[in-house]
C-alpha cells in the first residue's frame, strides 16, 4: 500500500469510529458494484458530407439447426466456428441498421427485431430505439425508412409493441419486387406450409398496421438522393443491397447478401436455410463480393458484428473480413 | 411519398402559413444537423465472476516516420497499411486501458495519455477521463493503478493537467524492473540524448508529482487477486503483460508487446523505433504469441482497435488478429 491510501484509510477509519452512522467515502478496497450493462451500440463516422450512424438492434443466439446450411455437415459448419474462436452448436447473429443524414434526408436503413423482442430474446434482440435514444436520434425526426427485404429482423421494428407506426414521420421505402412478391395474394396461397406462410402472414400484419402506405422504389435508382437501390436477389425475390456515395466517398450496403460472416463469407458456397433461391443467392454473394474487392469498397453488413464495416479481401476460395478500424472521434 | 407523410406535410404548411412565427415541428425532408459526435468509447465483458471495461483513450494520428519501423522500408511499412486498407503515410495508434472489477479491487491497467494531450491531438488521444464518466465509472472509486511501463502514453494519464493524482484513492502499482530502471540516476545520466533521455525526464515529472508513492511489484506474482505480471521485457527493461484469471476464464493483457495489429502482429520481425530492445523485443513477441495461439487465450491489446480484444492465429510467417465480436449485452 502506498503513503497516501494508508493515510487515507487511517484517516477514514478514524472518521468512521468517530461518526459511526456517517458511511465512510473512501473506497479503497471497498467491493464495488459490476455495472452489468453493455455500452450503447451506436457507432459515427463521416461518409463525404454525409453521417452515417450505426445503431445495432443487438443479437440473437440460437441453438445450431443441423440445416442452418443446407449443403454443409454440421460437423463443418462447427469446424467454421472453432476456426472462429466462437462456441460450437451456437449461433449468434447480430442486427444492424444504420441511419443516413444526408443533410436533406434522415434515413434509417432497415428497421430491426422491434422492441416487441427484447423479451423474448432475454434483451439480445430489439435494442434498436434504445440505441437510437443513446445516439440522440429522435425516430419521429427520421423522414425516410428504407427497407431492403421482408424478413421479420429488417420490417418487424416498423411498429412498436402496441403496433403503431414506430417512425412516426417517415416515408416507408420498399423494394417494388418484395413489395409485389408478398402482397400477392397467388403467392401467398401458393406458399409451403411453415417458414414461408409465416412470413406471408408477418408480412401482412406489418404492413396492414401501416396501411399498407409505403412507396415502392425499383433497383439502379435513387430511393433518396445519394443511397442507390442495386439488385441483390436470391436471399429473397426482392432483396436489395445500396450504395450510399457522397463526394468521392462510397460504401456498400449489403443487407443480406451473406448472414454471419465467421460461416458465409469465409465460405460463400454454403446455402443458408433462409435463403429463398440458395442457388441465385450463392452467385449474387459472389458478384457483390468479387466487385467489393477490385473495387475496394467498405461494405456495411446487416449481420456482420457491430459496428458492421469492413473491408473484403479474397481468402483462397472465399473471403475475408477486415473491420474498418474503430475511430474515437469522427 | 406516403400518404401519412403527404397528410401531414400539408397539415404543417398550412400550421406554418396561418402563424409563421411558429417554427414547423414536422421534420420530413427538413434539414437534421449532424451529431459530429462519436459515441462514447467504452466495452464490457465478464471474465469469469470479475467484470472488464475496456475504456479507451482514443487514438493519434500520426505522419508515418521513415524510421517507425526501423528494419524495414518505409515502402514496404506502406504495402502493409495498404493490405489492411489504412491510408498510407499515416499511422494511427490506438490507445485502451480496461478497468477491471475483480469484486474486491477496482483496478485499472494503465493510465494513457492523460486529459493533457486533448489539445495537443485535437481530441484524438486523451479521451480515458470522459470515456470513465461515460462508463460511470468514478475516478475516485478505482483503488488500484497497475502500469506496465513507464512510456508516456501509459503514465501521463497518471496526473490531471494541473498535475494533481487522476485517480486520487488508488494504489499506483508498477513493476519493480522498470522503477529501478527509470528511477536510476546512473541510468539517467548515461541516457542518450533525445527521447530516452526525455522519457526519463517525464517520468521524473509524473512520478515526482505523485511523491514518488508507489508500489514496485515482481514479475510471477498477483499484482492484485486474479491479476498476475507477466515478464515481457525488450520494449522496456520492465516492459510487463498481464493474465487476468477468474475461475476457468483467462485474457491475456499484452500491453506492447506489438503495437498496431496492422504493422507488428503481421510482421512480427518488425522493430518498432520505440522498442528499447529491439531484438528482445521481437523474441518476446514471438514467444507470446505462440503460447496464445496454442492456448487460443483471447488477448486485449493497448494499441489493438478499440475494443482491443482479440483471438490471434498464426497467418504465414506472421499471426493474424481476429477481433472478438462485439456482444450488445454483457
């Protein structure tokens, strides 16, 4: 112990006899209590003129379904995660939207779990309004929610718990093609049993709370000036993946185009079971990513872990990630 | 535009037409200035019952000296910030003590740059002080300051600017090799003229201002509970890392043992100009990295990107950092 703690203790022992109701202040040794709470998950940086804020919707793990690849053993799919460092027969998927200021427009990318699964995934999932909320981001002061495809983790935060509209003030922004595929009533008939008809029936719910008012937009345009709609289907009919460019600035939005990056992009040949057109997925995966690596363009990935922006690099027959270094300042 | 947004953009015109001194509170497609704020830098993880925050105190950038890396062409120093997608010429340095809750100590390891160097760096480095306040964590409240080595981005943190202590109730805790070093004024006086002979200055300032009250500890011994010093000399005489021990959880806390990632955990033969012992240096390193490669013990790295903590694989005649994914909860 050094001169000034034991002259502080001895002073504190001193006060506490004298005073004996008066809790001494000092807290040299003193258990103190664990925070037990993880820091907000938002993350800035600058993109040309624009701000681009991360903001996680957090993540889910899950047991490891013997199918969660398709055209792998699970016995593979574990090797992938060991080689990962990450816990076998698990999977843990993280959620994360980003909000674009583009000066004119304040626009969210995706729209997370909702908060209606924060209970349900134990506080995992659904943390998006809190990390909002953290980063100062009013979601009535949001005017454009722009949607990438209709799976629950990307429509179900457009409503809050009471299925009210969650961005109060904003534009809804669909892709026409997921917009036609799921609110066709032929499709939705014709859809399998299970995984299929449940989206079909989520889909509506969503959309019915909203009144179905949303505006379609159509890939190689501008769904707001500076983010570009760029086809990216086979994870779904409709799946659509952005660029944002600002000045001489550009990243790539990706959506879905892979799920956990530990497993699809260190192999892109593997089918996730959530894959609506494994075969169509599997060869947009490696168009975007081939393009990403001549191009050497930052890449904003739904599920890659936060703050979700690498950069690609080739890696013998798949590729690899190298996370954007986090910036203390912006 | 949905008809929501359409409604109401035509409510708040005619709001706006019919008293025009009252501001339209609609924000479609209005202006929203940018937060030009990062988000606070801190992280939590459990370590068996003891709870880690990883605090960073923010990173400087740096003009990449012909001499950084004192074995290799400054070429050759640009192809691998190219390979790691880093602009050339530059060299940022992250800096992240963690504070670790051990239940009986709070202790925090290392001491950074101090709330001095904000001017100086812009607001790059010198952020530890803020980024505590933001993780709630008290100054006053941590009772142990564990320093791996007397360099000024370790120590300098150890004072206020108006050099007073920083953490005002803590044992300051350093190793005993390095005291004796440092402390030595035949060491002193035999001292190059330059940075060491202005290292051994500095730490006469620090040191002296805190009446030279501390505690030497020896390598192979608890510095506090759950926290043993580890020899990794080379980079300084005294140069320390730490295993962090809690039940059948373990991290290894490098300290600089490499610097950035990019550079030395690539290139392990790489001298950096700063280590004292260039040759020891780069044993150490290898040494360390091959027992936590073996070990697969994730490690948390004072100049690693914030968070810090990271697997390590072997890559080639280099190791290769694979960061551990952020968890939205603890």
């Amino acid at each position: 112990m050094n001169d000034v703690t034991r002259r502080s203790v001895l002073a504190s022992a001193g006060a506490a006899a004298a005073l004996a109701t008066v809790p001494s202040t000092h807290p040299s040794h003193a258990s103190v209590p664990h925070a037990a709470k993880q820091a907000p998950g938002f993350y800035r940086y600058k993109l040309g003129s624009f701000e681009i804020t991360v903001v996680t919707d957090g993540a889910r793990t899950l047991p490891l379904a013997d199918t969660f690849v398709i055209n792998a053993k699970k016995d593979e799919v574990n090797a992938a995660l060991a080689a990962a460092f990450m816990e076998r027969d698990k999977i843990t998927i993280p959620y994360s939207p980003i909000v674009v200021n583009t000066g004119s427009r304040l626009a969210i990318i995706d729209a997370g779990n909702g908060e209606a699964a924060l209970a349900q995934s134990k506080g995992g999932a659904g943390q998006l309004q809190a990390n909002l909320a953290a980063a100062g981001i009013d979601p009535k002061a949001i005017n454009a929610v722009i949607i990438s495809h209709f799976h629950a983790d990307h429509v179900n935060g457009l409503l809050t718990p009471d299925n009210k509209p969650a961005f109060a003030n904003a534009e809804i922004l669909v892709p026409a093609a997921e917009w036609r595929f799921w609110m066709d009533d032929g499709e939705m008939s014709r859809a399998p049993k299970g995984r299929m008809e449940d989206l079909f029936k989520n889909n509506r719910r969503v959309f019915d709370a909203l009144g179905r008012k949303v505006t379609p937009y159509e890939w190689n345009k501008e769904v707001v000036p500076g983010i570009t709609a760029v086809e990216t289907a086979g994870h779904t009919v409709g799946h659509t993946s952005y660029v944002i460019a600002s000045g001489s600035s550009r990243v790539y939005v990706q959506s879905d185009v892979t799920n956990v990056p530990a497993l699809f992009v260190r192999n892109p040949g593997w089918h996730a079971f959530f894959d609506q057109d494994p075969v169509k997925a599997e060869q947009t995966r490696r168009k975007v990513y081939d393009m990403v690596v001549v191009e050497k363009m930052p890449v904003q990935g739904f599920h890659y872990p936060f703050p979700s922006l690498a950069h690609l690099e080739k890696d013998g027959s798949g590729y690899r990630l190298v996370p954007v270094p986090w910036s203390p300042v912006i």
